[in-house]
C-alpha cells in the first residue's frame, strides 16, 4: 500500500507539472518592433497573412454568404499582397443563427495567426460571435449584418472589435417608410415578419417611421420561418383594409406571401413591399409573376450614385464568377476587406530579418480611424461604434417575374426612389 | 453487391467538395467502398481463400461496370438540371481524368480494390487488426488534420511536430507514413500485451483492485481538468457542449432508460432552464430581479423541476408511443410560445434575451469556454453520481419495475404515478441544469436553439451510447455531438452521415455502445455470459452500467 | 397509503378538470370576442374554410401512410414525411420538363396525371427501399430500436435529396387551366385548391375501397388485427406489409403532387413539418383507422386555419398565426389525454405498452 501511495502523488505531481507547460502563454505584448497592449501576430517571412471570412455559405440563404464571399475574394485579387506578404482566406460556414456563429468564431479566434475576419451575415450569429473574435484579439467588419444594437452607443465593450460596412436597418425601415409615404402617398400599412431578429427590427423601425410620419400601422403580424400557408394571416390582414403590405422577410416565406397574397379576397389590390433579404433571384422563382409590380429597399448600386467605380468592380465580379451577382453585399464585402487590408498596411512593421509584425489593437484603432475613405459603396467614415456605412438605400420595382429576367439595379429589379439626375 | 455498387454510387452523388490531403478524399471514399464491397461479398462467400476471393472479384467488377455505366450516361447527357452534382468534375475524378476512353481502366481499379478487401477478409486477424489500425490512423489524421494543427500552435516543440506531419494544406507523406508505422506498431504490441495485462488485473486481489482503479479515476480527473488548457479554445467549446448534451442525456436516461417513458419533447426543460438564468441575470429590461449565477442556478433548476412535474400531469395516462408524440408536442408548445409576439413583452421574442453575465466565484470570472467546461465538468460529476444513487435506490427500482411492465407494477403496490412525475420532475431538473449553464456559454438566448432537433439529438445519443447506461452516455455525446462538431468542414454531410450512422446502429449494435449490463442481455438473451459481465462479476459489479 | 392515494388521485383529476375548463373558456371566449367585433365578413369566413379544407385534404392523404403503417407494424414510419417530399420533388422536374414543352397548357390534365404518377411511383420506391433496408431487420426488435432507424432514415433522406438536387427550393410551373379562381354554389375557390380537394377525395376514396374490398385489402386488415395468426391462416405477412408501404407510399406521393400544386415551392426539408401534422391527424382521427385519418386531415387542417383567427384573436392576442401550429400541437395532447382512440375511436384494440 505504501508503494502504490508513492506511486499516486508521483504520477499526480508529475501530471500537474506536465500539464502547467501547456498553459498557453499569453500573446505576447512586444513581438519584434511591435509593442501592442492586446497581442501581436507575427507572419513570418513567405507566409502569407491570413484573414477570414464567417458567412452563412449553405442551405436555402446561402447565396447571400457566397455573394460576400466573392467580393472578398475580387479585393484580395485586386490587392494581390499587403507588404510583400501574400494574403491566404480562410473561413467558416455560419449557418444563420447564434450556435452557428458562436461555434465558427470560437474555431476561427483561436487560430492565433489570424489577423482580421470580414463577417457575419445574420445578426444573430454576431451577437456572439463578435465578443468571442474580440477576446482573442481578431477585429470583424461586417459586410452584412444590419441589426441597430450591434453598433449601438449603450453596446458593451465586447464589441469594441466589430465594425460594419453593411447599413443599419433603423435606415432602411425609415426609407421605406418615406417612400411609401411621400411617394405612393399611402396611410394605412400592415407588417408581417417572420420571427427573426433581422425582420422583426426592420419591420418595426419601419413602423416606428411610418408613424412618426402621420400613417397608421392597420395589423402587425408575424409567421414562422417554414411556414408554407399564409392565407389565414393575410385574411386576417385584408379585414384592417391596408393599402400596403410590408414584409421584410426571407426568400421562401416571402415568396409564398406575394403568391397567396393575390389569392385572398379583398387583398387584390393591396401594394407589396419588402427588403434585402428578398433581394434574391430566388424570390423571383418562388413568387412568380405576384412579384411583378412589388417594392423592395435595398442598398443602392445606380451608377449615378455610386459611381463607375461600382461599375468597374460589377465587370470584375461578372468576369471571375460568370453571374450577375447573387445577392446584395458583395460590393460591402469588398471594401470591408479593403478597409482591413489598407489599415495592415498603415500599422504593420516589418523586423529585419523580414517577418511581419502587426498590432492588434493598433490594427482595430486603425480600423476605426476610418474617415472619408473612399469605397465601392460609398464614402466611409467610422463613427466610434462601428457603423461606417455610408448608406444609400433605395426602392426598387420588380417588373418582371421571371427568374432568367434577373438585371439587379438596371431593369428588374429597377430602382425608383430616390430619384436621382 | 450490387446494391453495395449502387450505394457507393450514391454517396458519389452526394459528394460534391473533395478535400485535398495526400491524397483526395474523395479518391478515398471510393477506395473504402470498393473494399468494403469486396469484404462483403467475401464474408457471405464463406472463409475459404478461392470462393471469397471469386466473388470479391465478382463484386469488384459489376461495381466497375455500374460505375462506368454512370460515367458513360453523365457524360453524354446532361444531369446536371436535376442532380446539381452530376458535374464534370464528378465524372472527371471517377474516371481518374480520362473520360469515357477511361473505361477499362476503371474496372480494372474497382476489380483490384475489390479483390483487396476480399483479401482482408481472408487474412487471420493478427494481421488484419495492425492493418486496419494502420489505416484508420492515417484516415483520422489526415481527416482531423486542421484540427490538430490548431492544436500544436503553441510553443516550441509542438510546432516542431506539426511541421512535420503537416503543412498548410494537410497531412504529407513522411507524416502519413509515420501515423501508419506508428498504429501497426501499437496494434500489434497491443495485440501480445492485452490478454496478460487482463489476466493480472483479475488475479489481483480486491484491495490492489481498488487502489488501481481509484488511481486510474484520479488519472482521468487530472486529465480532465488539464484538456481544456491544453486544447484550446475552440476544442473547449465542443466539449463544454458534448458535456451539456451528457447532462441531458442523463436526464432523458432517468426518462426513457431507467422509468421507460418515452419522451421527445425533453428541449422544453432545456428551453426552460435557459430562459429561467436569462430572465434573472440579464441587465436588460427582461429581468425579473438580478442574480447572480450561483444563484440562478438552483432557480432554474427547481423551476424545470416543477415545470417536469407539471407536464407530467396531464400525460400519466398515456403511455408507449402516444406518449413520445404527446411529448413532441408539448416540446414544441413551448418552443413556439417562446418565440411568440404575443409573450414577447415577458420571454423577448424571436430577438431573445442577450447579454447574459458570465459566472463570477470569488471574483474569478468564468469567461473562456475552457473554464465553462470546469463548470460543466462538476455539474456533470454532481448528476451523474445522482442518477447513479438514484438507480439503486427504492425509486429507480420502482423505475424499472414500471418500464417493464406498468400494471404489474401497480398491482405489485408501487406508487405509479408518484414514480412517474418524479421521473419527469428530475429528468426536467437535470435538463434544466443543462439550459442554464448553455445560456451563459452563448451569452444569450434565442427560441431558434431550442428545436425538436435538440430532442431527437439526445434520444439518439442515449441510444446509440446504450440505454440505462452512464458511461454510455458520455460516449454517446462524444461520438453523435463531438464528432460532428469537430468535423464541421463537412457540416453539409453531416445528417446524412448521422442519418445513416443511427441506421446501421440499429442493425448492427440495437444495444448501444456502451450499454448497462441488464439491459444488453435483454438484446441478446440468447448469447451466455459476455467476457464483460465475468470482469463485472470480478470486480465486484464495477463494470458496465 | 389509502388515504394518500385518494388525495393525489382526486388532485390529478382535479388538475384535468381545470385543463378542460381553461380550454373550454379560452374557445368560448375567444369565439364570442371575435364574432362580436365584427371585424372578419362572411366572405372571408368562407375563405378560412376552403383554406382549412384543403390543407387538411394534403394532411388526410399523407395521413393515411402513417395509419396503415402504424395499425400493422405498431411503428411510427417518421420517414414518411421524407417519401411525402421525394414524390413531390422529383415529380417537379417531370412537370417543369413537360411545362417546357407547352403541354401543360394543351393537356393540362393529361399533364398532371403524368406528374402524378411520376411522384407516386418515386415515392413507392423510397417508401419500399426504407422498408427494406430500415425496418424488415428490426421487426422483431424493442419499440425503441425501430423509431430511432426510422428517424435515422428521415434525416438521410432529406439529405440525400439535398445533396442530389440542391439546398434551395424549386417552384412548380403554373398550369394555366389552374390559375385564378373559379366561382361554385357562389362561393370564390381557387382552382389549384379545388383540384387539390378533389383529387385527394378521389384517392381516399379509392384506398378506402381497396382496402374494404379487395383481397389484398382483406390480409391487410386481418395482419393488423393480429399477425400472428393471420400468417397461420397462410397469408404472407411480408408481401402485405410491403403492399401496406407502398400504397400509403403512394398516397404521399400524390399528396406531393397536390401540395405543390397549391403552394409551388418544393426543397429538401418540406417533408418534415407536414409529416409531423399528418401523424397528428393521423392520432386525432384513431390510428389504425383509414376513415379517422382523412377526417382527422380534414379536421386538423381546419383547426390550423380558423383556430388562430376564431378563438386567439378574440382574447386579443397579437399574431395569433405564429401560434398555429401550437393548436395543433395542443389538439393533439388534448386527444391522447382525453381520448386516446381518436375521434373514430381505434378500430383495433391495440394494447399500448
């Protein structure tokens, strides 16, 4: 007994000593030139410097993470290396919901070579997932999320990581909301959403607007993501007599809504309205021809706002992938990971055997300096909370449903609003 | 044989995105089921050498025939408007780049492969299993290898290691090849080393008996709480929710393994645990009062206690698979009345609560997933050691008494119905537990977390790991939550890997992995003692269950 | 224990007692806000019910798998709901080829009955290969074993099918004969929905008849009421359990064809949700039991429509359409703990445990 005594606190002893070696060390403070009070990331010379990508890239909204997805993918061509250091993508499918994001940015933070991520889609993979980046140090500029409390003043330190290029929807609901309002000069306006995060913000900035503007909200209501029968909730619509019916949901519940929506008595004709979120092609295949004539507000890519340079980056994106784009970020996604790749340029130091040195929390200070800087999408200035956006959102009509009809910005869907020389 | 061939060519179907390692996974894929058909085909044809072969062959080649047959047809008509991944690429990689003109070449390659596996079932098994461990060393490997580089970030030596076995891309040869030296080895060691390392520990006397086996106890808890250090983060995270799903599955086991109640709509006590810690530690509006997480805890798991007893009610009369419908439904009463607007004033609706605390003892805040796991850990240890008092007790016989057949149980004079809202009540609190601790982990809560899929999950896990059985439900979770998890670049396969894997389980394995002593008798009663049941009976009634 | 008995005894019922009468309330209640307000017109009313009717028809036609499957085998095939979602998704690719051609506007409903039996004979062959590969090894296995086969087979096939066509949805062309409405005894029905009620009535019909009065029909009903001794009197008890698949295969199949006709958009999960509504009506009508499975459709469909808008919004609950599915769900535990045997009673008596 005394032996096996012996033997337990031996092997016990010697566990803890084995085990504190793999403690990991705390990223060091000063690496090379480069002293940092969050961590330093050392590329060293010929490796590439690796930023990611988290975005929803399967199943039915896939198109809008792969759409991103390329627009990443054209900046780094176009920039081809940041200091002489080739630039190396990595990235993880999010799925459009909290574990998603959670687990993708769990996995990506602790690749302690990664500089940035450029992501998420849905809002509600970044409500977790931006804290978790930030803890390890990884700064994110999304091209797509567009909930107000992720860049929200009263927003916790978490998020002193997070930034986005995306708009955020308190814009686009009072877009709409101006548009039906002071264009089609309509009062009386019923919502639907879908119980996301996503549309039932939108829905309600939108009615928040609407009614500061002197409309009334006729019914508020809400489906189920995979519901498939709308009638009975579209009747119960028709009795408040709307003139409008905005819902700013997802492609497949959106499609059955335009479709029933001409189905149910006393809705015949009743306007339809919706979001970026059935930006889509995909809406046109679901919803048909009751897509014709239908709203939607989305980011505005019209030449005479925007730019040729919009122009010039829409034959890049058709050239490399052969498709007009899928959805709507793309040209987000590309100055987001512009914005990244300039501020690695600005804080970035190099020793003098050649390796790289970038401070993290310089390169996230960098990142927030952003003022007046020059975009695809716009003019982009950083207030302190991470909203750089210069939004521009417009109207759209769809005037054909027909899915092979798709011409995003130029004839289906067209924009209309607002009117522009 | 055929069949196997058509399967093969199914998952071709599937299989859209090829990983490249040394070599393909793809290429690989259709490598194991080349051998596996030719194993097949093998086994059925009896151990003699020339039959098994003959028809290893035989399977071999009208696989290859199948194949080119599919080669031929994607590549002159186009599929590619229905089946989205008859691409060329597909027939590009299946007829190793040459097209139709590859033909010949392509039975000869399922003819060789096939007769490679009937060869394997032929071979005595001190040959077959260094090989196979061998194999899989190099499989697992190469499969996790983005994993493992994670791993070996830190430091001075790991890196050294990973340099060597890997590069940026995945797995090189020298690596491959010393994974597989290394597994032959241990295999075949193993091999020689087993049978007297057994017979040494049943010639030990009780007392050396127990000491070792306390030491090996001691062992895997200092393992324990060094594997989230030494693994990271993101590995921290899988097994803080591989631990979460054991809370669950012990409390599904007090349900369905030990009471015999079927029950499917488990994700409610989850959902409800959850929403308990959220609304009364979040500083948002939805608070009812601000705790904190040691506090909240105990609430919560009273609340799923109650919230169990009182679900268990109405449903006392039902019984068999009316009760996992009736279940279902409840599971999914919840969830929707969660999401609704019309509770949203009170349970925050589809944008759920947010910005949960984390927990803080003594000022140490638990803020990484490793610590979380700590958390996890104890919690874990706590439930099972109660579910393990339970089961022996006077309540987990009556338990087992109802699941065998309720009336007798009643005529036999045992309180039915206390039994059964017990079961629910506690199967309810464990889940709870399981929720609270999920709501700080994430930091928030959404109703899109709490789907029927949490349910289905954890009955699947209790089954495959063995029903009634604790150890089996850790492997349970490991293999159906862990694996998954890690294996996340291929998440668009995952169901239908799961799908097919709980398939196959039944058939092969109805009992689980792990499964208690009694309960793997009921499966095969017509087999004598099992070499585990002796070593039970050895050490007392240690093993199994 | 006696006493102690009593009282928790008495307690339970008290409990139920309570439950009946919150629900009675709430439907009584909620029926007489909404009716008072005035708010929904006869018109709109009618609408609820050809909605509700139709839905329900789909759920009837599905249901009618799960009964059949159920009254023999004692099993619930969760994979139904895939073989549902295999006719209606292949059957598309048959309409949308056809549609190509123009001959959907020419022959519509030569048209449809090719689509139709494109969808029924894919979907009796994934029901026959479940069958075959899932569930004949386990026939004799514990209660547990084979649902968890079963719901192994669902996810596989959903995932099979996403990974042969693809995670995003596709729409069923239109048929030009079946767009707009069409006016009968001076109530507006859609025609999609009209094709729909009629075309399930007319296969309920016909399975009813099959099973009442063919030979086959006749071994099916004597396999469910006892297996055993139905294989004594010489019936092959396999070949009626896969006739039993494939009819009720069939059925789905063909209820695909005519969900899709109404709502358009097929993908890879769309079987999940009906499956799980139709095994519901499937319970509410009595298992077991072909008549109960068509109004236990009928009579869930028409729940999910008016229920939200008749008994929740006259309590003034807010998007009471997001909780349909809750009525349903709270029916369904309303009948087991009430009325286990369903509306039309079990035709079987079938020992539960």
């Amino acid at each position: 007994m005394k032996r096996l005594q012996i033997l337990i606190t031996l092997a016990v002893s010697v566990l803890l000593a084995v085990g504190g070696y793999f403690v990991p060390a705390a990223p060091a403070a000063t690496m090379g030139p480069v002293t940092d009070s969050i961590g330093v990331v050392k590329v060293s010379k010929g490796q590439p410097i690796t930023i990611a990508y988290w975005l929803v890239i399967t199943g039915p909204n896939g198109n809008l993470g792969i759409d991103s997805r390329n627009g990443i993918e054209i900046a780094i061509d176009d920039q081809k290396a940041v200091l002489g250091f080739p630039i190396k993508l990595i990235g993880e499918d999010t799925g459009c919901n909290a574990e998603g994001g959670t687990t993708a940015a769990t996995k990506l933070a602790a690749n302690n070579q990664l500089v940035a991520a450029v992501g998420s889609t849905c809002s509600s993979e970044a409500r977790p997932g931006a804290p978790i980046l930030w803890k390890a140090g990884i700064a994110t500029v999304s091209p797509a999320n567009t909930a107000p409390d992720l860049t929200d003043p009263k927003r916790s330190a978490d998020y002193n990581g997070y930034l986005r290029t995306a708009h955020n929807d308190l814009v686009q609901g009072a877009v709409g909301a101006t548009f039906v309002r002071t264009v089609l000069k309509l009062s009386k306006v019923a919502t639907i959403h879908d119980g996301s995060p996503y549309a039932e913000g939108l829905a309600n900035a939108f009615a928040a607007s609407f009614k500061k503007q002197g409309g009334t909200i006729t019914a508020a209501e809400a489906v189920n993501v995979g519901d498939t029968d709308m009638r009975p909730v579209l009747t119960k619509i028709a009795a408040t007599k709307p003139e409008l019916i905005y819902f700013p949901i997802f492609v497949a519940e959106g499609g059955f809504i335009a479709r029933q929506s001409k189905e149910v008595s006393g809705l015949a004709n009743v306007k339809l309205m919706g979001a970026d979120g059935l930006f889509d092609p995909n809406f046109l295949k679901a919803a048909g021809d009751a897509a014709t004539g239908m709203y939607q507000s989305s980011p505005d890519t019209r030449t005479e706002v925007l730019g040729s340079i919009y122009t010039v980056f829409l034959q890049k994106y058709e050239k490399k992938y052969g498709t007009k784009p899928l959805s709507i970020f793309h040209a987000h996604a590309y100055d987001a990971t512009n914005l990244i790749l300039q501020a690695i340029q600005k804080v970035g130091k190099t020793d003098a055997a050649g390796n790289l040195y970038i401070g993290r929390k310089a390169l996230r200070d960098a990142l927030f300096a952003t003022k007046g800087w020059k975009g695809v999408t716009g003019t982009l200035t950083c207030n302190p909370y991470g909203d750089c956006a210069d939004p521009h959102l417009a109207v759209y009509q769809i005037t054909a449903g027909d899915p092979s009809k798709w011409d995003p910005g130029v004839t289906n869907p067209k924009p209309i609003y607002p009117v522009v020389k | 044989m055929v069949f196997l061939g058509l399967v093969g060519m199914v998952e071709v179907f599937a299989r859209k995105a090829i990983i490249v390692g040394v070599i393909s996974l793809g290429h690989t894929l259709l490598l194991l089921t080349g051998l596996a058909a030719g194993l097949q085909a093998a086994a059925r044809a009896g151990r003699r050498p020339i039959p098994a072969l003959g028809a290893a062959l035989l399977a071999g080649a009208m696989s290859g025939v199948v194949v080119c047959a599919f080669i031929v047809v994607g590549t002159s008509a186009n599929l590619r408007g229905m089946f989205v991944n008859a691409s060329p690429a597909l027939f590009g990689l299946l007829s190793f780049g040459r097209g139709t003109a590859g033909i010949p070449l392509v039975v000869l390659a399922w003819t060789v492969v096939s007769l490679l596996g009937g060869t394997f079932a032929i071979l005595p098994p001190a040959i077959r299993r260094p090989l196979s461990a061998g194999g899989a060393a190099v499989l697992l490997l190469g499969l996790f290898q983005e994993l493992l580089q994670l791993l070996l970030q830190e430091g001075t030596i790991r890196p050294l290691v990973r340099a060597f076995f890997f590069d940026n891309d995945g797995l090189v040869v020298r690596g491959a090849v010393t994974g597989l030296a290394a597994a032959v080895v241990w295999s075949a060691v193993r091999q020689r080393w087993r049978p007297s390392i057994r017979t040494r520990f049943l010639h030990m006397t009780p007392r050396n008996r127990r000491a070792s086996l306390y030491l090996v106890l001691l062992l895997t808890v200092v393992v324990l709480f060094y594997l989230p250090i030494f693994l990271g983060e993101f590995v921290s995270q899988v097994l803080v929710f591989v631990g979460l799903f054991t809370l669950m599955g012990l409390g599904l086991n007090l349900e369905v393994g030990f009471a015999g109640l079927l029950d499917l709509g488990f994700v409610a006590f989850f959902a409800i645990g959850a929403y308990t810690v959220a609304l009364l530690t979040t500083p948002e509006k939805y608070a009812l009062v601000h705790l904190p997480f040691w506090a909240a805890v105990p609430v919560a798991v009273l609340v799923s206690l109650i919230a169990g007893i009182f679900f268990g009610l109405p449903i006392l009369g039902i019984r068999g698979d009316y009760l996992a419908i009736a279940t279902l439904g409840f599971g999914e009463i919840i969830r929707l009345l969660v999401l609704s607007d019309f509770l949203k004033p009170w349970l925050g609706g589809a944008r759920g609560i947010v910005n949960l605390p984390k927990p803080v003892l003594f000022g140490f805040e638990f803020k990484q997933f490793g610590q979380l796991f700590w958390i996890t850990l104890a919690a874990s240890a706590l439930i099972a050691f109660v579910a393990a008092r339970l089961r022996d007790s006077r309540l987990g016989r009556s338990w087992m008494a109802i699941r065998e057949d309720e009336d007798v149980a009643e005529a036999v004079g045992i309180n039915t119905i206390n039994a059964k809202l017990l079961a629910y009540g506690l199967g309810g609190a464990f889940a709870g537990m399981g929720g609270a601790i999920f709501a700080v982990m994430i930091g928030s809560v959404f109703p899109q977390s709490f789907s029927l899929l949490v349910s289905i999950n954890t009955l699947a896990l209790i089954i495959v790991g063995g029903v009634g059985s604790l150890p089996g439900v850790i492997v349970g979770s490991l293999f159906l939550v862990g694996l998954p998890e890690l294996l996340r670049e291929f998440s668009e396969f995952r169901f239908l890997v799961y799908g097919a894997v709980l398939i196959l389980m039944m058939q092969v394995r109805p009992e689980g992995l792990w499964p208690a002593v009694s309960v793997a008798r009921e499966f095969r009663p017509d087999e004598g003692p099992s070499p585990a049941r002796e070593e039970a009976l050895a050490t007392g009634g240690e093993g199994g269950g | 224990m006696g006493r102690t008995f009593w009282q928790r005894f008495s307690l339970i019922s008290l409990f139920l007692w309570a439950f009946r009468i919150t629900v009675v309330l709430v439907v009584v209640v909620g029926t007489y806000g909404t009716l008072s307000s005035g708010k929904y017109g006869p018109a709109q009313w009618i609408d609820i019910v050809i909605f509700g009717l139709s839905q329900g028809s789909i759920y009837a036609l599905i249901a009618l798998g799960y009964t059949m499957v159920y009254g023999i085998l004692r099993m619930i095939n969760f994979a139904h709901g895939e073989v549902f979602m295999s006719g209606a998704y292949t059957a598309y690719f048959a309409a949308a080829a056809l549609n190509g051609f123009g001959f959907l506007a020419r022959h519509p409903f030569l048209g449809l009955l090719i689509v139709l039996v494109v969808a029924m004979a894919t979907a009796t062959g994934v029901g026959l290969l479940v069958e075959r590969i899932a569930y004949r090894p386990l026939r004799r296995a514990p209660r547990l074993v084979p649902l968890i086969a079963a719901i192994g087979a669902s996810f596989f096939l959903q995932y099979t099918f996403r990974g042969f066509f693809g995670a995003g949805f596709q729409a069923y062309p239109d048929w030009p004969l079946f767009k707009g409405q069409m006016v009968v005894a001076g109530i507006g029905i859609l025609r999609t929905q009209a094709v729909a009620i009629v075309g399930a009535v007319f296969l309920m019909v016909a399975l009813y008849l099959f099973v009442m009065r063919t030979k086959i029909g006749t071994a099916m009903r004597a396999v469910s009421e006892d297996m055993e001794v139905a294989a004594m009197m010489g019936i092959n008890v396999d070949r009626v359990i896969v006739v039993t698949f494939g009819v009720g295969a069939a059925a789905a199949g063909a209820a695909g064809v005519l969900y899709a006709l109404v709502f358009k958009q097929v993908w890879f999960f769309m079987g999940f949700v009906p499956g799980i509504k139709a095994f519901t009506s499937a319970v509410l009508g009595g298992i077991g039991n072909i008549p109960g499975a068509m109004v236990g459709g009928l009579f869930l469909g028409l729940i999910e429509s008016a229920g939200p808008i008749l008994f929740l919004d006259g309590l003034g609950i807010p998007a009471p359409n997001q909780l349909k599915d809750v009525f349903a769900f709270t029916m369904l535990v309303l009948v087991l703990i009430f009325r286990p045997t369903g509306i039309l009673g079990e035709r079987l008596a079938a020992k539960k445990a």
